[in-house]
C-alpha cells in the first residue's frame, strides 16, 4: 500500500495538531475557572463580586496572547 504524502496530507496532519492543542488546553482553562468559581463562592463564601474580578483577573493572566 503507498503511503500518500501530498501536501494535503502534510497540512492535516499540522491542522490536526494545532486544534487539538487549543481543544485541551481551552477545557483546562474553562473547567479550572468554574471550579475556582465554585469553590470560591459556595465553599468559601466569598462575595459574587469580588469571586468574578478573582476569576477574570485568572483569566486575563493564563490565557495565551492573541496572534498578531
């Protein structure tokens, strides 16, 4: 059997790893935030307001930076 290696097959192959980086490491992130939530709010009982500027600041800090 040839194995196919055009330049389609090359770009699946690169398309594949990039999404499937971004996929996990986008479920990291989100699930860690709502956990933090979580625990903050109704573990802790820490006050809503002060719980969503924690979770965002978190956010702002771990999330990569936009490509130019």
């Amino acid at each position: 059997m040839r194995r196919n290696s055009g330049p389609w097959a090359a770009w699946t192959g690169i398309l594949l790893a990039i999404f499937g980086a971004q996929g996990g490491t986008s479920v990291a992130l989100y699930t860690s935030a709502v956990y933090m939530l979580y625990f903050l709010q109704d573990v802790l009982k820490v006050d809503s307001m002060q719980t969503n500027m924690c979770v965002a600041v978190a956010v702002l800090v771990t999330a990569p930076p936009p490509c130019p």
